[in-house]
C-alpha cells in the first residue's frame, strides 16, 4: 500500500473507526453466536434499508443523520416489535420478526422509484469507510463503548437469560427486560457499522469473529475478547489492504474476516476440518 495514504486524515480516521467499530462488534457478536440467531441479524440488517428509504422520503434528502435514524427506528420497530408479538406465546419470535422484516423490506421496495437520491443508497448498502466523518466517527464510538460497557457490566444476567431463563427468573432476573436490551444492543451495533461496511453487509461483522473463535476455544470470555480481537484486526488488516486490491473497504472487512473462519475451521487443533479427518 502507498505508505502516504497513513498521513491522509480522511484515511486515519477510517483506520481508527474501522478498528473500533470491529473490536465493539465483533465482542459483541459473542452473544450472536452464543443464541444461534444470525438469521435474525441478517433480517434486521436488511431491515435497515427501508428506515433509510423512509428517512430520505420524510426529509426529502439523504443525510447522515436522517440515513442514520431511519436505520435505528426501522430496525427497533421490527425487532423489538417480534418480541412483543411473541410474548402471547401464539407466534414464535422467529416467526413474527420474518413477517415484520419482509414487510418492512417490501415498504422499502415500493418506496424507493420514489426517491432521487438512488445511486448515492449504495453508499449504505456497501459502506463507504473512507468517506467517515468527524460526526460518523464519534457517533460509531459512541455507540460501541455503549455495547462494550452495558455488555460487560451486565453479563451475568445476560447469559443466565440466554441459556437458562427459568433460573434467571428465580434469581430476580427481568428476564424480558434483558431480552429487549439484547435486541436493543444488538440493533445499535448493527447501525454503528453502517458506515464501515453498509446495511447488506453488516451481518458478517456481528457473526464471524465470534464464530471464528469459536472454533478455537470454548471458554466464553475468550469467545467475546478473542471476537473483538479478530474484529479490530481484521477490519485493520482488510482497510489496508483495500487500497492495493483496488477493493472497496467495507467488502475487503468481510472478505477478510470470512478468509480468518475459513482458516480457524480448515486448522484448528481441535475442532478444525484437517483434525477431524486425522482422528
């Protein structure tokens, strides 16, 4: 890579949001792969698109800020909506987020022949890291030192909810309240990263750091600290190795991070592919 590109504000602040951004998400992606829901986070990943459709139809303009808050209310309204709907215990929650994620998607379809601002969506739907701003970048560590801490602070009660409820609930656990803050949190790392890699690509942010050291270990601390790790280096890794590629950033992250799983799952000691043939 050129080594001038280091010495680019615009770059800096793309490395040093990238790296963060990675880190939060991938520490969180932890309580992803540990409730077994990536489909639910790719639903609400792409429930995002509509929010921003419905921000630029309301303002009559694409903004960061209204992009930004149209993501968070599209995908809060659908996936604490499928909470609710599933406390009746009539419709399972994965049921009612499909039929709240599709229809929101539909929405979004419909609205977009309406908009003028089309071509400037890609940016959201793939990311655009390089073009974060002053705002963007704090908004984006705001929003991961949030995670980080409540995920930390509160994770006891967050893990009893997440595998064993009923004892949760004997021990003077809301374990409703938390499912909502796992979903609430959940929906904020989602829109922190939609500068790093865009609303489509989110998912593998918040899924394969963890699932890449989940291959490596079974102590849960290191799922969560070992997913920041790879998170923060990978994202670092693939910025810097987009500008030489020719790539855009936000694939190259997801690109990187899914060549990092690939390699844990062909090499791990223990449960990687090559030991599993040898035993």
């Amino acid at each position: 890579m050129d080594i001038e590109l280091l010495s680019n504000p615009f770059y800096q602040r793309a490395l040093a949001t990238a790296g963060f951004i990675g880190f939060a998400n991938g520490f969180f992606s932890g309580i992803v792969v540990l409730r077994r829901n990536a489909l639910s986070v790719s639903a609400l990943s792409h429930t995002m698109l509509p929010g921003i459709a419905l921000g630029i139809l309301v303002t009559g303009a694409l903004t960061q800020w209204n992009a930004f808050l149209g993501a968070l209310f599209a995908a809060l309204l659908v996936g604490l909506g499928s909470l609710a709907v599933s406390r009746g215990k009539r419709i399972a929650q994965g049921t009612a987020l499909g039929v709240l994620y599709t229809t929101g998607f539909a929405a979004g379809v419909a609205i977009l022949p309406r908009l003028d601002t089309r071509q400037e969506l890609e940016h959201w739907l793939f990311g655009d890291i390089i073009a974060v701003g002053n705002a963007d970048m704090w908004i984006a560590f705001t929003i991961g030192s949030l995670t980080l801490l409540v995920t930390t602070l509160w994770m006891r009660p967050i893990l009893l909810t997440l595998f064993e409820p009923n004892v949760a609930a004997a021990q003077g656990v809301h374990v409703r309240l938390f499912q909502y803050l796992i979903f609430g949190l959940l929906v904020l790392s989602l829109v922190a990263s939609l500068q790093a890699v865009g609303c489509v690509l989110s998912v593998g942010l918040l899924v394969t750091p963890a699932a890449t050291v989940s291959l490596l270990t079974d102590k849960t601390s290191t799922l969560f600290w070992g997913g920041g790790l790879v998170g923060c280096l990978g994202s670092l890794a693939a910025v810097l190795a987009s500008s030489a590629l020719g790539i855009a950033p936000g694939p190259a992250i997801v690109i990187t991070l899914g060549l990092l799983f690939l390699a844990a799952y062909l090499f791990s000691p223990k449960y990687g592919l090559l030991a599993t043939i040898a035993r």
